[in-house]
C-alpha cells in the first residue's frame, strides 16, 4: 500500500474547482446515461462521472468484440478438428490486421480526441475521413493476397491438405473482407475518441446478434440458407461486422454523432494521413512487441509438457476476460487525456488519470483476492485433470499478486496513447516485456529449475515493472505538451 500513496495525484497537481454544468445525479441515473449515450462536455463537470460515462459503454464495446471469436469457435468446433485448425491457423494471419487496426485506432482516437477538446469538429471529421481512406488503402494488399493466395498462405503455414481443402474458402472471406475489420475498428475510435463511446457500443452489440444468427444457418444450411461448412462462419462474420460499418457511417455522414463528415471531406488530406500514420507506428509496435512475447512464454511453458500449456492456456484466458473493465476504463482516461489537452487543461487530464487508475486500482484488487481465494474452483469450471488444475491454479494466483501495480499500469500506459505520445508506451514495453520478461522467464523456469512457475513470476514481476516505470514517466509531464 506504500507503493500506491507515492502515487495519488494530490502531490502532483493542484485541485481543480470543477464547474457543474449539470446537476448531480445518482448511480444508476449515470448508467442510464452511458448506455444510452451521453452530451457532456467531457472537459467540464464531475470527473469521476465523466469515467463511467465513457468506461461503461467502452466495456460493453470490448467484450461484444471478443464475442465475435467465442460464437464462431463454438460452431466451426462442431464440423471436426480440420475446421477448427484451419480458423486457428487463419487466425493467426488475421492477427497483423489486427495489430494494424489496433494501432491505427491508438492514433485516431489521440488526433479526435485532442480536436474535440479543442472545439474543432471539423479537424475531428477531417480526421475520420482520413482514417477511412488509410483503412481502404492498407487493407486492398491484404485482400488481394488472400483472395488469390490463401492456400499458398495455408501450405506456407504447414497445413494438411484436409485442411487447405476445408479452410482455404474461410480465409479467402475473412482476409479478402479484412477492410469492413479496418473500418469497423478504426471508426469506432472515433467514436471513442470524440466521447460516444455508446454508439461503438451499440455498433459491435448489433453486428455480434447479427453474427450470432447467421453463424449455424450458414455453416449447417439450415431452412433457405445455403450449407457453407466452415466459410459459412466468416461470412456470417463479414455480414454482421459489415452491418456495423454501415451502422457507423450513417452516424457519421446525418450529423447524429459529435463528428460529422460532410461531402467537401470527401478528399484526400496527405498531411492528416501522414500524422495518423507517424502516430499509428507506435501502436503497432506496442502491440507487436506484447505479442511476440507472449509466444515467447508460451513457449518456454510448452517445453513443460501438454498439462503446463493447458493450464497456462485456461488461466490466462480467465485473466483476459475478467480484466475488459480495466481496458474500459484505460481507454476513457485516453480520451478523457485526449479531450482536456485539446481544451488546455492538462491539470484536469492528469487528475482524470489518476481518479481512473485508484477506480482500477479497488477493481483489480478486489479480482485479485478472488483468484487467490477461489483459483483451484474457478479452473476446475473448464478442466478437471489434476495436474492441468494445478498449474493453472499457480499461474492464476502468481500472476494475481501484482494486480494492484497492473491497474495503474495499464490506466497510465493508455495515457500516453491519448496524449499522443505513442513512443514512450513502446520504450516501456520494449524494455519490461522483451528485455526484462523474456529472459527472466527462460532464466527461473529452465535454469533456475522453477518450471512454469518461473514464468508465471517473471509474468508479475515485468508487469508490475511495466506500471512503475510508466509512473515515473508520467510525472514527469512531458505528455502534457506532445502536440498532435
């Protein structure tokens, strides 16, 4: 507890007297108003209400993505081993359009936020606009190479020829649509960024009922519907995330949201772009380099044996799922830093970091005392084999011990993404997941002898490196001046 009073903001920012431009409301009044989507002036008011207001729909948002996979596995997981390994292995490759929408989307939500708070809402539409035409443009190559290559892509990949005949179709969808993915992403950015966080909410909510229809009909051919195997469930998913694109750009083009994109946007604007894409690079690399190491992990923990991977697997996917609030509430403290830097107020910016990071702080906690308590019952919900439990009982627990450096972690490194300052998340996670993680890991599980509980540790320890480090760099302000 030490750790955290060296952090709490009234040492570092003066108090901010806060304008009431409303009046106050309960709990569940503000609940009423995050989903149903709020008009504050997120840089005036109450900020602890200006957090739930973006945070709550921002969650709600995170999990409908996550959605997407969980339905389709469950489905393509009925049609055979072949199947289910040619989505992984297409997966796989959509993973780097992903990486490229993610870190696009750091750099959309940055330059909208900083325009609204800025009173611009022309430079915030000129900015979406732009960010349409950089998602078509990155996103042709792809479909062109997954149209005509994907079962070169798959052969390159190692996979069986029962698998090519079976997953070549799925991947040509799925790659071949990968702009509605760009879109959909990058649009939602801007809603995040510009403060209607309930409408990328109600976007993703719509296209995953949508998803969720269409899957068994397509895949099985149920009634009129035509019996598509395995493609079946990526144009179930191309139809309902295409849904939500066009969702989004009717919000966008008839004035209903904070940005408007009018005709005379439709025009490229080389500077704009050329920012976005500086901007989206840090991104990229923040995600790149988080994701190489966690294969990294993995494998070290393979050499352990199928009960250590299992448990490592079942553990970690708990752990991703319980943390969405966390990202939630990451993400409306980027665009609450975003929005206050535009309006000259960075006092009130980093107090918004704060407030965010103790609201995490009492989540998180609270999470953790629950993986400590309760970690044996809650993998035995997914597995039952002895060993399996035990180490996923151990990765839970080691890695629940510095949930309470996590939580302000993760609210300061988001931060620096809505401040636009990209560069210094990517130092950050260069020098705790790849100079200190990996080699930490390696070093207690094979040298020391530790096992895979060498590298649940190294796990805890990093991350908790991750959040000091990221601290100290917040404090010292230069964020407060980054120009986007």
């Amino acid at each position: 507890m030490s750790y955290i009073k060296e952090v709490e903001p009234t040492a570092a920012a003066p108090e901010i007297i806060e304008p009431q431009t409303q009046p106050q409301t309960g709990w569940l009044a503000t609940l009423r108003e995050a989903l149903r989507g709020s008009r504050q002036d997120f840089t005036q008011g109450d900020i602890r209400r200006a957090i739930i207001l973006l945070s709550v729909p921002m969650i709600l948002e995170m999990m409908m993505e996550s959605l997407f996979g969980i339905v389709d596995a469950f489905w393509v997981a009925q049609l055979g081993k072949e199947a289910v390994a040619a989505v992984g292995i297409t997966e796989s490759m959509l993973s780097l359009v992903f990486t490229v929408a993610m870190g696009l989307s750091t750099a959309v939500i940055a330059t909208v936020a900083r325009r609204i708070g800025e009173k611009d809402p022309a430079g915030a539409s000129s900015a979406a606009m732009q960010s349409i035409f950089i998602a078509i443009l990155v996103s042709l190559p792809i479909s062109f190479v997954g149209i005509f290559f994907m079962p070169n892509l798959l052969r390159v990949m190692h996979a069986d020829a029962a698998v090519i005949a079976i997953g070549a179709g799925y991947g040509q969808v799925i790659l071949g649509a990968n702009v509605i993915i760009m879109l959909l992403f990058l649009l939602n950015a801007v809603f995040r960024g510009s403060g209607d966080a309930a409408i990328a909410m109600r976007v993703l909510w719509i296209a995953n009922i949508i998803n969720i229809i269409l899957v068994p009909f397509l895949v099985f051919g149920i009634g009129p519907f035509p019996k598509l195997g395995v493609m079946g469930s990526s144009v179930a998913t191309s139809i309902g995330r295409g849904t939500g694109v066009l969702i989004q750009l009717y919000y966008l083009t008839s004035g209903k949201a904070r940005v408007h994109i009018k005709l005379r946007q439709l025009r490229f604007q080389l500077d704009v772009m050329v920012k976005l894409l500086r901007l989206s690079l840090g991104g990229m690399f923040q995600i790149l380099i988080a994701t190489s190491s966690w294969i990294f992990l993995v494998r070290i923990v393979n050499e352990f044996g199928a009960q250590a991977s299992a448990g490592y697997t079942i553990a970690i996917r708990i752990i991703i799922f319980s943390i969405l609030p966390s990202f939630g509430m990451a993400s409306a403290a980027a665009t609450l830093v975003g929005q206050n830097l535009g309006a000259q107020r960075p006092d009130r910016a980093e107090k918004s970091v704060w407030m965010a990071g103790h609201f995490n702080f009492v989540f998180m906690l609270s999470i953790s005392i629950i993986y400590i308590v309760f970690a044996e019952s809650l993998i035995k919900l997914f597995i039952t084999d002895p060993s399996v439990v035990t180490y996923g009982r151990d990765c839970l627990r080691y890695i629940s011990f510095g949930y309470a450096f996590y939580a302000y972690g993760m609210i300061v490194v988001q931060s620096f993404n809505g401040a636009g300052d990209t560069t210094t998340p990517t130092f950050i996670n260069l020098l705790c997941h790849w100079l200190v993680q990996i080699p930490l890991a390696y070093s207690l599980a094979v040298l020391a002898g530790l096992g895979p509980r060498g590298v649940f540790i190294a796990i805890a320890i990093a991350e908790s490196l991750v959040a000091v480090v990221s601290i100290v760099m917040f404090r010292r302000g230069q964020w407060k001046t980054r120009k986007v």
